[in-house]
C-alpha cells in the first residue's frame, strides 16, 4: 500500500515509525514532515490545511491510504474532503470531530447521555460569566470552547485568577475564534490519566494507558503546553478502574455519536480524572495524543496499520491488539521560552550520541534542515526522546540518559517525567 501520513510533529514521527514497520506498506510519504520522518519517508511540502494540494498528490502518487495526525485538519474537514475525493482515510468526519472542536458540544453530550464529567456552564458573554465564578468560587476551571493548541485551559487557584481568564478569552480575544465561547467547570480532584480506543463507528478497540505532564516545569508549576513528557502504561489505570472506564465513558460515547448522525471513525482520546466518586471525562480529543503516542506505539507489538484501516472500514468488531510488558517514557525538549515565545534557529547537536543508548527511541517535532549537517529548532516543542525499560524508573533513566548527550543549550525538559508513577511504588 501507498501510505500518506499529514502532520510535521513528534506524534506523525511515531506514526510514520510505526507504519513504516508494517508489511503492508509499500511506500510511505509525510506532509509536510521533518527532518526525522524524512529518514523513513518521502516528505513532500504540502502543509495540513492545503486540502486541494493533498488531494491532488494523493490523486497523482495513487495513495491508498491517509492518516490524519493532528487536530485541525479533522475539526477543518480533510477526511471529508478525502473520502469525497474517493481516497480512503482515517480519522473522523468533521461532525464527529467537535468532541474536539467544541468542548461544549462533548459536555452537551455528556450531560444528555448520563457521561460523568465534571459540573459545567457554557458563557459568551464575560459579566454573566464572572458572575458565574463569585457564585461557584475557586479552585475552578475556565477552558476556550475551539482548538487553542493546548492552551486554552486555566486551572484558577483563585476567583481573581479565573477572572483574568475570562477577560483574556472574551474581552482580549486572546484565543480569537476559538475563544469566542468559553466552558466553566468545576475543579475535579484526583490524579489523571489518558486513555486512547480506535473506533470504527460502532465498536472500541481499547489501547494502552498513558499519563502526560502538561505543566511547564517541575512539580507541575507554570503555565500549561501541549504536553512536556508522558509514560505508558499508567499504573493508576489498573483493570478495574479501565473496566469502568470503557463501561461508563468510552462505550457510551461512541454510542451517543452515532445516536446524534455523527458516527466516529479514528482515535478517541479521553483525559480523565480518576476522582473519589470514579473516573470522570475532562476533554476529548480526536487523535493521538502528543506526546502519548510516542509512549504508546513503541510498546505495540501488533501491526498498527491494520488495525487503523479495519476502523476507518468499520470492522473492527473482535479486533485485537498485543502489547509488550516494557514501559515506554517520553521527555520532551521544548525550545527557550516555550510555551510563549520559543526561541527558533538554534542548533542541534549529538542525536546521533543520544541514539545509541540502549532502549532509547528519537523522534522529532519542530526541527528543520539547513544544509546537510545542521539540524535547527524550528518550532516549541523540539525533539521526544523515549526510553524503554522493564518498568516506569528503568524507562526513565534510559531516557534521561539519551537526554543528556544532546548538545542543545538552547532547550529544556522537565527532569521529573514519571514523578506519578514512580511515587505509587
């Protein structure tokens, strides 16, 4: 089969990576891709939004097969477009992609079909809404309704914190469009965990567990990213807990989307808060997590291809999936200044060192080529560094290990990646 992978990040390296493994791919491209994708595909520059260019290359290089790694495109329509071109792919219809799109939506539909979540209030307007957050008081949560990138999420420890949110999405337009509506919850306490299922419409294939760190720095301090580090699996996730998870949460999800003519195809990702009264959604997101997919598939052992062509077909039915026992954890280093400014055109050196550590696997997000031998930071988060290991502590310090032979002083990770874990044993 010709493949076609869309997205330039560390989750469409790992993708490609996995894909790449599969017999049954023939011939791999990446649009746009990155310096570490180019190693194992074609990358053409066609970027994620250019519907009309990816679907004439798909037409001119005969692609059998799309896989549509990040969110815009989804919530924009690609797999629309693409299968009305008659080019088979997977990821959801842009109706079924507001579970992402709107987080009012999921929590409409949460709130109609019995799907515990936490307490909600949907608010245009910024006095009603500030009114709203007196009444409830704090620790509360402001969220923008659209696609902010993962950031448009405020967890205020304080009235006036969560009214400075309100201010800066309604009044400041700081998140334009996306920003335009905005959801206030209530703060949920427990500990968090991701939990991803393919879903061909009808049926969900469970995959691993994962925990990410959305926090900037150690001790989850500073302003919220698109995720600094996350390990698979999650022990707080035990069979239990995932049992219920999939009873409570993930079935009936997939059984209200197609009650509502919004049938889903592709990965739902569900970020959870395992609370005192059960698992609870906080969001859904539509695709592989980053960078929980850089945990995730180092640790299948199964073909992935297969099981995402059998979703977008609708078969996944008894479909199923082996794992390996080792953990996986994935560092990010992210550029100076993320997640606001992040510093570009810096250069990178020693991957080539850091690859050799034993169990270790690189992947790279915003990086770019210049000449042949210099690789530059192009973006905020930069490059996955993942280690493999019996258990969470073992993946850690391989991974740690592999960190410290890249030569970037420009960049930064957190050093406390799997804190979670390594504190339940």
């Amino acid at each position: 089969m010709r493949i076609l992978v869309i997205g330039s990040g560390g989750r469409e390296h790992a993708l490609c990576w996995a894909i790449a493994a599969s017999p049954l791919c023939e011939r791999l491209y990446a649009a746009p891709g990155n310096p570490g994708i180019a190693e194992i595909a074609t990358c053409v520059p066609i970027g994620a939004m250019d519907f009309g260019g990816l679907i004439a290359f798909a037409r001119a290089e005969r692609i059998d097969f799309v896989v549509v790694g990040p969110e815009a495109p989804l919530v924009a329509g690609l797999v629309d477009r693409l299968e009305a071109a008659g080019i088979a792919a997977f990821g959801p219809s842009a109706p079924a992609a507001a579970l992402e799109g709107s987080k009012g939506f999921t929590k409409d539909l949460c709130a109609k079909y019995g799907i515990p979540t936490a307490a909600y209030r949907r608010f245009t307007d910024a006095a009603a809404a500030k009114e709203y957050v007196r009444a409830r008081g704090a620790p509360i949560v402001v969220k923008a309704d659209g696609l902010a990138a993962g950031k448009g999420v405020t967890v205020a420890a304080s009235i006036e914190e969560a009214l400075a949110a309100i201010d800066a999405a309604l009044v400041g337009n700081r998140f334009g469009s996306a920003g335009a509506e905005i959801v206030i919850e209530e703060f949920l306490e427990g500990e968090e965990a991701s939990i991803f299922a393919l879903v061909d419409g009808r049926h969900a294939l469970l995959l691993a567990s994962a925990q990410d760190h959305k926090r900037v720095g150690d001790g989850d301090t500073g302003p919220n990213t698109g995720g600094m580090g996350a390990y698979s699996p999650a022990p707080c996730v035990t069979p239990e807990i995932e049992s219920e998870i999939r009873r409570r949460i993930i079935e009936p999800t997939v059984e209200a989307m197609a009650l509502e003519g919004r049938a889903f195809k592709g990965v739902l990702y569900a970020g959870l808060m395992l609370t005192a009264d059960g698992p609870k959604l906080i969001e859904y997101n539509v695709r592989f997590g980053d960078p929980e997919c850089q945990a995730l598939l180092p640790r299948l052992k199964s073909d992935l291809l297969p099981a995402l062509i059998a979703a977008r077909d609708g078969v996944l039915g008894d479909f199923d999936l082996r794992w390996r026992e080792e953990a996986a954890l994935c560092v990010v280093l992210a550029a100076r200044g993320y997640p606001d400014d992040p510093l570009k055109g810096t250069e990178i050196r020693g991957l080539d060192r850091a690859a050799q550590e034993p169990g270790v696997i690189l992947f790279q997000a915003g990086t770019i080529r210049r000449q042949a031998d210099r690789l530059i930071a192009d973006g905020g988060r930069v490059i996955n560094v993942v280690g493999l290991g019996k258990d969470i502590a073992e993946a850690r310090t391989r991974a740690y290990a592999a960190v410290d032979r890249i030569d970037w002083p420009e960049g930064f990770c957190r050093r406390d990646i799997g804190w979670r874990a390594l504190a339940r044993t």
